[in-house]
C-alpha cells in the first residue's frame, strides 16, 4: 500500500508540476513576483529527484497505465 501511494505522489507531482509550469509561474513573472523563484527553485529540485524515486518504486510494483 505504501508503494501505491508514493507512486500516487509521483503521479501527482509530475501534473502539478504541468500546471506550474504552463499556468502558474507565468501568472506570477508578469506579477514580477519573488515568489516565482523561491518555487522555481523547489519544482526543478524535486524533478530532478522524481525519476530516481519512480525507478525504485517500479522494481517493486510493475507500472500501470495512466487514467
């Protein structure tokens, strides 16, 4: 169960990540928001380390498709 829902939080994380990109960071650049760096940062951290937590994740359970 636990698999399942830190696959969840991935799956998750990746769409948010979507929606800051498209939606989110340029809605607060034309703002001229401090608050786009301080997440700009944070989101390009945790996607770097995503992929690695996916790999672990799928030696334990097989993947499935998307809904």
């Amino acid at each position: 169960m636990f698999i399942n829902n830190l696959r969840a939080v991935c799956h998750n994380f990746r769409r948010i990540n979507e929606i800051w990109r498209a939606q989110l960071m340029p809605a607060l650049e034309k703002m001229d928001s401090k608050l786009v760096y301080q997440l700009h940062d944070r989101f390009s951290d945790s996607m770097c380390i995503l992929p690695t937590i996916e790999d672990r994740i799928g030696r334990y359970i097989p993947p499935t498709l998307p809904r």
